[in-house]
C-alpha cells in the first residue's frame, strides 16, 4: 500500500468515527445542559431530541420530579390566595373581628375569675370596661375588697 492510500483510508476512518461518536458527544452536552438548568423543560427537551438517548429514563423521572414540585407549589400559592380573599362579604371581616375580640375578652374573664383577686378583676374592668363581665367583675371586686360582708362574699362565688 502507498503512503497516500494510508493516509487517505486513516482519514476516512477517522471521519467515520468522527461521526460515529458526535451524536453520543452531542447526546451528552444535551444531557449536560439539561442537567445544569435543572427545570423541568430543559429534561422535556432531552428526551424528545434524543428519545434513544442514554439518560432518557433519568431525564424523564426528573422531568415528572420537577413538574410535581412545580404543581405543588402552584396548588399551595393558590391555597393562599384562597385563603387571603375568603369572607369577602361586606361585614364578613367586621363579624371576625367581632368574634375574636368576644373570645379575648372571655378568655381574660377566665383568667380573671380563676385568679379571684382584686387586680385581676380590676385588670378586666380596664381592659373591657364595657365588656360583657362588667357587672359580675365589679360585684367580685366589691365584695373581695370588703371581706368583712362575710355573708355576702359567700353568696358571691367566683364564676365558672
């Protein structure tokens, strides 16, 4: 053989692997890619461009990963939303607050009638003195602050 055939017949078989091996390099820059993005379209684009390629499966499970977290946090920011504009009936907020300052007020009753002294009575009278205790607040305080009416401070138990 000649020097040239060899040369010649050197070339072809290195144009041959040459492009006997570039899909599989272009296979793994896609990879690579899709890999260093990490998002969910970049996978769906490796295994649609390369369905015979060699991380199909991997790129499918990430691609399925990646869609599941996104819905999750889709579905968890509409939940919020949800949340942020429930009872938006005129007066809707208006009864809330309502409601939660009714619940304050008994629950500092509680406290007050299970401490049974004279500041804690006089502590609910400051804080609601329009509250809906008032009456039985002033009656305890009254009769805690004269305990020489030994009668009446019988008849006047701390409510439950």
């Amino acid at each position: 053989m000649t020097r040239a055939r060899i040369i010649l017949l050197a070339s072809i078989l290195a144009v041959a692997a040459a492009a006997l091996l570039l899909p599989a390099t272009r296979d793994e820059l896609a990879w690579r890619w899709a890999q260093s993005q990490d998002e969910a379209p970049n996978y769906m684009n490796y295994f649609t461009e390369w369905p015979k390629g060699r991380h199909v499966i991997e790129a499918r499970n990430r691609y399925a990963q990646r869609q599941w977290a996104a819905t999750k946090r889709a579905l968890i920011r509409q939940a919020y939303q949800q949340a942020a504009h429930t009872n938006t009936a005129p007066g809707a907020d208006a009864a809330y607050r309502r409601e939660q300052r009714l619940r304050r007020e008994v629950f500092f009753w509680k406290q007050a009638a299970i401490a049974n002294t004279p500041e804690s009575y006089k502590d609910y009278l400051d804080q609601y003195p329009r509250g809906k205790f008032v009456a039985q607040a002033r009656a305890q305080l009254q009769s805690l602050s004269h305990p020489d009416d030994g009668a009446q401070a019988a008849t006047n138990a701390p409510p439950q």
